[in-house]
C-alpha cells in the first residue's frame, strides 16, 4: 500500500518505519526531520501524500493539524482516507473530518496509547473514530503499528475515549504518587504497599504496570530516573484537552480539573518538565500537607 507520513517525531518515525519494514511504500515528510531509508523523503507535504492511499499525520496540537489538512487535502487522491493520529481537541478533529468527507476522502481520528515504547515496537493502542469504511481500509495499517485498534464510534470519538482515558491516567497516578509518599511517612515498605495494592481494590494500570516508586514492580520509568515514558508536559495537553472538552459539553469533572491543576504547577513552576508523569511521586515526597499552591 501507498502511505503518506506526516510528522515524523518520537512517536511518528517508529509508527512509518513500522509499516516501512512490513513493507508498505511510505513517503515521509516532517519540517524538521528528515526521513531516511526505507522511508522515502518527500520533499513537501503535498509530495508525500500524491498518490498515497492512506494518509497519516503524527502532528503537536489541533490547530497544525487543521493548517497540515488545509495544504494536503486538495493534493490526496480520491478515495484515500486521511488518518490523523495525533492528541488533539475533538472539535479540530471534527473539522478536519468534514474537510475530508467534503473533497471525497476517508477520515478517522485515531489517536494512540502506549508512548514511544509502544510505537517502537508496534504494541500501541488506537482509539478511532470515523465510518465504517474507513476504518476498514485503515485496519491492516494499525495492527502493524499496534496491537488493537477500537472503532469508537464517528468522527471525534477517536480523540473523546483518548481524553477520557488520559484524564483517568493523570488521577490515578496522582492517587498512586501521593499513597506512596503518604506510606514513607507512616512508615510502611513500599514493597509492601505494592503487593497489597496490585492485588486489591486500589489496584490499577498506574499501580501494577507503571508504578512511580523506583525498584517496585515491573521495570518503569521510576527506575531509569524518571526519564520520560510519558512526558509531564504531555499529561499536562491531554489533562487541558479533557478540561476544554468538558467546559464544552457542561461535564463535571473535579478530579480532571485539580489533576489539570497540579500538573500545571509541576510542569510549568516546578521541576516536571522533561520528566516522566510519574514524577509525581518525588514531588510528593518532598511536601508537607498545607503547602501552598498544592
């Protein structure tokens, strides 16, 4: 299959050299860094998408993939689906939907889970949204750079379960951090911690797989000085994402908004960032309760 890329970054070069390798034809362009073999290096983005049946971009927020779309769209052939796999807010992923669907193209919004390890070893999440048919064509696509792939529903879904499951993310890792930091001072191994918790009702993904405390559990980015898996500053996007997407639809969220909150204050007044979400923890560590500002 012919396959235009379109941000060739931390998670976008592993996700083209997968499909590279399992060998597909893929034309790839990014303003900064330039594709090497086996990826072909397109000279414009309207070069990497002629004649391509798939198009998918890997791009930092919503309004640069509404600027990429704008430049693309009329150069993509009829037919083609337009495959965004980028983070952004669901009303830019809406419209860049109906850009699409307008010019006779496919569209699916398909952001992913599983960090740059994931993408690497073509063990990410895809959560979609788009038509039927789409999702279809696309399908082979995301089981080369993934390990499941689930059609949530129409354009803007994809970006909906993303955001809901991200925000998830922040507050439980917040949960988990400040559990830790609590049982220091109360003087409890946390081995100990961890062996109750993952096998019990405070279990959870931030506990059994990704814990925050160094030398506990599974490897983690906790144990190679939280350098980042899943940057903090990154938490901080999708955290804000839900919050705009929760103003907009009138959503109570008080835990999404004070884990937005708190990151915030890590990553833009502290030390967070550059350092993985979980960092969290250290920070805890170092406070007392009353605090200010958290």
């Amino acid at each position: 299959m012919k396959i235009g890329f379109i941000g060739l970054g931390n998670m976008g070069l592993p996700m083209a050299l997968n499909l590279a390798r399992a060998g597909h034809e893929v034309s790839g362009f990014d303003v900064v860094n330039r594709p090497e073999p086996p990826l072909r290096a397109a000279g414009s983005a309207a070069d990497a998408v002629a004649d391509a049946e798939v198009v998918i971009t890997m791009l930092p927020n919503g309004q640069i993939l509404q600027d990429v779309a704008a430049e693309i769209i009329d150069h993509m052939a009829p037919g083609a689906v337009l495959c965004d796999c980028s983070t952004v807010d669901v009303e830019s992923a809406r419209l860049v939907a109906e850009k699409a669907l307008a010019a006779g193209l496919g569209a699916l919004d398909a952001p992913v889970s599983g960090g740059v390890t994931g993408a690497d070893k073509g063990t990410l999440t895809f959560m979609v949204g788009g038509s039927d048919d789409a999702f279809a064509k696309v399908q082979p696509l995301f089981q080369i750079m993934g390990q499941k792939a689930v059609h949530c529903g129409d354009s803007g879904t994809g970006q909906a379960a993303k955001i809901c499951n991200n925000m998830i993310l922040g507050v439980t890792m917040i949960a988990t951090c400040e559990a830790f930091a609590l049982a220091d001072r109360l003087g409890l191994d946390r081995q100990s911690l961890f062996d109750v918790v993952s096998t019990s009702s405070g279990s959870s993904w931030s506990v059994n797989a990704y814990c925050p405390a160094p030398g506990v559990g599974p490897q983690s980015p906790a144990d190679n000085g939280y350098k980042p898996g899943f940057a903090s500053e990154l938490m901080l996007k999708d955290l804000r994402l839900s919050q705009m997407a929760a103003e907009a639809a009138e959503a109570d969220t008080p835990m999404g908004q004070l884990a937005a909150q708190l990151y915030a204050q890590f990553v833009e007044g502290e030390d967070g960032r550059g350092r993985d979400f979980s960092a969290m923890l250290p920070r805890f560590e170092q406070r007392k309760r009353g605090s200010a500002n958290g």
